[in-house]
C-alpha cells in the first residue's frame, strides 16, 4: 500500500496474518483459524491480536522509526475491541479509524472477482454474504463506538480506486 509506505506506516492486515497462520506448518491453531474463516465467523481475538503484536514486534525490531501501524480489518466485534483495549492499550493508541464505506453488492462483486486469482477460501458468494451479516451484526456497531469517539475517517469506496486512494492520502495528510 503506497499510503502506508508513504506516511511511515506499517500495512497489517489481520486476514492475511490468519492466512499465513492458519498455512504456516505446525500451526497450533490452523485448522481453527480455517473453520472460522470458512464460515465467515470472526476468529478468536486472543488468536488475533497474538499475531498483530508479534508482526508490530518483528517490523520496530527491524527498523525502530516504524512504529505507526495500519491495521486493517481489526478489531471487528466488542470481544475483538475489548481484547485489543486489555491486552494493547498500554502498547498501541488508535489515532483514528479508516472505514471504507461500500455498498453490500459492490463489495460482494469485487470479492468475487478477486476471488478469481486470490486463491482465497472465503471468495465465494456464500462465504461473503455470511461476512456481510457478520459486519452487520458484530463490526458495524464497533464503528458507531469510534463515530462517537470521533476517530473515524469515512470514504466512499464505491468510487474507483484513484477517486478512493485521493481521499484516503487526504486524510493521512491531515492526521499525519
């Protein structure tokens, strides 16, 4: 993500640090990470924020000026919120939320196109309509949680890509 590289921040995404997990040989916990993701379900946070504070680690071992993170698709539910609050509030501040506003069936269109050469499971109309009831469910109200908080930056990414990353590089430039 050239936002990230740009503005100094490390891109982590949760999902492909489950996949990776969930790959990785003699993984404790793969198959279970697999289920969860088969079914659209939320992996467990203690799971998830495990692999996110080691991917901060190694990136600040590596190179001690990278220490702002972007992370993406975290937290998702109030456990997720919670764990991160108990386990990384003494560690990490969120500055703010990044939260790309789309509608259902264009999200659900770009996923199954993406599904054609990701080689991802969960691109697959059944797996990504239990994904959207999820995010309904569990992670939109997480969202109104910062709304009121007053952290969350909206964009509209319904739009093309360039329309997009111009509001997003906005927003970093205001926020730093």
């Amino acid at each position: 993500m050239v936002v990230s590289q740009h503005y100094n921040y490390t891109h982590l995404s949760a999902g492909d640090l489950l996949r990776e997990e969930q790959a990785r040989q003699g993984s404790e916990c793969g198959q279970l990470i697999a289920n969860y993701i088969k079914e659209g379900k939320i992996v467990p946070v203690h799971i998830t924020i495990q692999l996110l504070w080691k991917a901060m680690q190694q990136t600040m071992e590596k190179d001690e000026k990278m220490f702002h993170f972007l992370i993406d698709g975290f937290p998702r539910n109030e456990d997720n919120l919670q764990g991160w609050n108990s386990t990384m509030d003494e560690k990490a501040l969120v500055k703010f939320v990044l939260f790309f506003d789309c509608d259902s069936e264009v999200c659900i269109g770009r996923c199954l196109e993406r599904g054609k050469s990701s080689g991802r499971t969960d691109d697959n109309r059944e797996s990504l309509e239990k994904r959207i009831k999820t995010y309904l469910m569990s992670t939109r109200p997480i969202v109104e949680l910062y709304e009121k908080l007053g952290k969350v930056r909206s964009v509209d990414a319904s739009r093309s890509v360039e329309e997009v990353f111009t509001d997003v590089k906005a927003i970093f430039d205001k926020e730093g």
